[in-house]
C-alpha cells in the first residue's frame, strides 16, 4: 500500500499549483490546519524551497492610496511561491531512433534539451554509458551543477516496474528482464529511476496539462506503438508487479493482423504508426521497423502530409485506424467510466482525419442510461513532454522529502550556481 501524502507535499504541491498563493488559501486548497501550515511553510522557507512574494495594495478606482484612509488596507499582502532554483531534475526518453536529455528548474519547468541519436536493441550497459553522455553534455549546456540535481528518470517503452528498476521488456534493449536503475545508478551522483514511457506522460498530463484538475482520468498515447496511462485518486495506477495497463495489446480481433507482441488482433496492431505504414507500404514490416527506425520515422512523416494534402487512399486509412482506435477507448469507457480520456503522442499529427473517427466511433459504444459522458480530448505535446513528466516523477519524491544533500544547500535566490558537471 502506497503511503499517504505527506503535509510537506500537500504543501509543495498546493504552491506549486495556485502560487502565488496565501497561507490561508494553501490551508483551504490541501484540507491542513492554519497552524500545521504555518509550520510546514516555515521549515520550506528555512530550507529554501519556497519564497515570500509580496502583492502590492491596490488603489480604490479614483488614484488615491487606500493606505491613506486606511493604515491597515495598504499593507502589501504576502504570498508564497516556489523557489524554482531550489533544485534541478532530469529527464530522459529514449526511442528506436534518438535520445532526448532535458534538465528542469524545481517547478518542473524545461530549462535545456539535448538530443542526440540512438539506436534501439542496445546492450544495456552501452544504452546507460549513452545515457551518461548525454545527460553529462545537458547539463553542461545549460551550466547547472551535478550537486544541485535531485534526481534523474529515463522513460522507455516496454514492461517497467518503477520501484525496481527492472525492465522486463523493451525494444531498446537486445535482451529481457534488464536491472535498468541500477546500472544507472552507478554512473551518477543523485538517484536514477526508469519508467514506462506511457506512465511518464500521464503524469505530466497530471501535473501540467489536461488532467491538472482532476483525481482521475485516463491517457492513450498514439505512437510507434499505443499506450496507456490511468490515474486513480490522484495516483498513478501501475498493476501487478508495476506494470500498467497495456492498452495497446488488447484485442479488438482475435484471428486480426499480427502485432510487434507476436500476438494477433491487438489495437496497435490497427492504429499505431507502424500499422498504418504497414498497409499502405507494400515494403514495409515489422523487421524494417525495427532495423530502421529513423527511416520508419521519416516515412509516417512523409504519409501523414500526403493524406492531408488530399490522398484519398491514405486518408481513409488514417480515419480506419482512428475508427479501430475509438472502438478500443469505448470499450474503456465502458469498463472504467473515467471524467476524461486524453489522446496524446506524435500519432495525432494525423490531426481530425484520425481524430475525429475515433470520437465518433467511441461514443456509438456509449452505454445507453449513462448520463456523465466521458470526455474525450487530443492534446499534442511539444518534445518537452517526457522532461515534465519525467521531472514529475523525481518531483513527487522530493516534495515528500527534499534529499538532505539539497536542503543544506537550497540557494535563498534565483541565483544559478555557475559550476557544471565536468
């Protein structure tokens, strides 16, 4: 059983979400005592996490200071923010054809992205010496010291479990069943964790986009491959062993096309990039994709803008996948009847020639007396998105308890160290 969220991170989180924002408004937003904030906000003052920020009076409409009338009317009200240079995270996302590195300020906000190439299928310890390289160049670029990094994440596609590091699954590698965080973590000075790829954009949807208000919702991320990430209650659902729900490779029908899994009829199998290259490219198959990824990248590219300058062909084949696709998220909304499903990924290039079918298919499976309808949203993210989530991972650790290491030496300004990791 997960352990329940501290004050300090109700707290954190309260600021982060609303600052600037009062003591008497954070009370309110995080269900605490008056007195337990004042205490929690003062031990993250002390340590550097949080700042005061004052909000100037404001005058009565007519140019006259309200302090003249009233003493106490213009006093500055003080608000609480965070201090976003109180620490930094990184994030990593590795695919078939590239790295990306990205470091984040405390907030979660992007700072710096290095992308460098990479090939999947890598020996483990050679995917984690790259990993090194690039996150050692990220943070050189962007002139942030090792010292000040409270943690790093890399998301991969596969089978992941989070809380030990173990990747059961992945196209990145050359084998199964790899002891992915521990490799990591010796090569650097702040803890390293691994994360499926799906789980990590869920919670930057969490805690950046559309999800930011809601304790519970669901996301599809349409790709090379399809994925899915839940939230239950504010929290991020892992399942058995700590891997999620494996959306993709569910089976909309069961003697249907053959999927990467090995597997006949799975969704992605109709509605991922490589399936929809797979019918309309007579060359194409599962081997190409993965012996050439960049070129499979460059080729979805190349059918995307085709269909939308008018291919009629390529078109109905986009609306067909985004059809199987709505059929798949019905049949989700039916089982778990979630506020909002939110379709992201670079699969929603294909803009409304796949979106709009999925929407109208998911809502004929609507179950008849069933009066709150979910839901459905496309959101197409910038690269950035596996920093946030990334960062948001490292970040709900550190606001339970910021590491000692920081916290002794949390700057009282925005000041950045000028020392890089070497």
């Amino acid at each position: 059983m997960e352990k329940p969220l501290s004050g300090r991170f109700r707290v954190l989180d309260s600021i982060r979400r609303g600052g600037p924002i009062s003591r008497v408004e954070i009370a309110d937003a995080c269900g605490l005592s008056r007195s337990a904030v004042t205490g929690v906000v003062q031990s993250l003052q002390h340590e550097g996490w949080i700042t005061e920020v004052q909000e100037l009076a404001h005058g009565n409409g007519n140019g006259e200071d309200p302090a003249r009338h009233d003493p106490g009317r213009g006093r500055p009200r003080v608000n609480l923010d965070m201090n976003p240079n109180a620490a930094h995270v990184l994030g990593v996302k590795l695919s078939l054809h590239r790295m990306s590195v990205a470091v984040t300020d405390f907030r979660g906000d992007v700072l710096h992205t290095t992308t460098l190439p990479f090939n999947g299928s890598q020996h483990p310890d050679i995917a984690a010496d790259m990993i090194e390289v690039g996150v050692r160049r990220c943070l050189i670029e962007a002139k942030i010291d090792k010292n000040r990094v409270l943690g790093l994440c890399v998301a991969i596609p596969g089978y992941i479990n989070n809380l030990e590091g173990l990747c059961y699954w992945s196209p990145i590698f050359d084998r199964d069943d790899v002891a992915f965080g521990p490799l990591l973590s010796e090569r650097f000075p702040f803890p390293a964790s691994i994360e499926n790829d799906a789980n990590v954009v869920t919670l930057a949807e969490h805690w950046f986009g559309e999800g930011r208000n809601l304790s519970s919702f669901a996301v599809v991320t349409v790709e090379h491959g399809i994925g899915m990430g839940l939230v239950t209650h504010d929290r991020l659902y892992r399942g058995h062993n700590g891997i999620g729900p494996e959306f993709g490779h569910a089976k909309i029908e069961f003697s249907g096309r053959p999927c990467r899994c090995g597997q006949l009829g799975c969704v992605e199998a109709y509605a991922a990039d490589y399936a929809i290259l797979r019918q309309v490219l007579p060359h194409f198959s599962l081997d190409s994709y993965s012996q050439d990824p960049k070129a499979y990248h460059v080729e979805i590219e190349r059918i995307t803008a085709e269909a939308k300058a008018g291919d009629q062909a390529l078109t109905a084949e986009f609306a067909k996948a985004g059809r199987i696709l709505g059929r798949a998220i019905g049949n989700l909304i039916a089982t778990l009847n979630p506020p909002k499903v939110i379709v992201t990924g670079e699969g929603l290039r294909a803009g409304e020639m796949l979106f709009a079918p999925l929407v109208k298919e998911a809502r004929k499976l609507q179950l008849a007396g069933n009066r709150f309808e979910t839901e459905i949203v496309a959101h197409l993210w910038g690269d950035d998105v596996w920093a946030r989530g990334a960062a948001a991972l490292v970040l709900q650790q550190a606001y339970m308890d910021p590491p000692a290491l920081i916290r002794d030496s949390a700057p009282d300004s925005a000041e950045l160290p000028s020392q890089a990791l070497a």
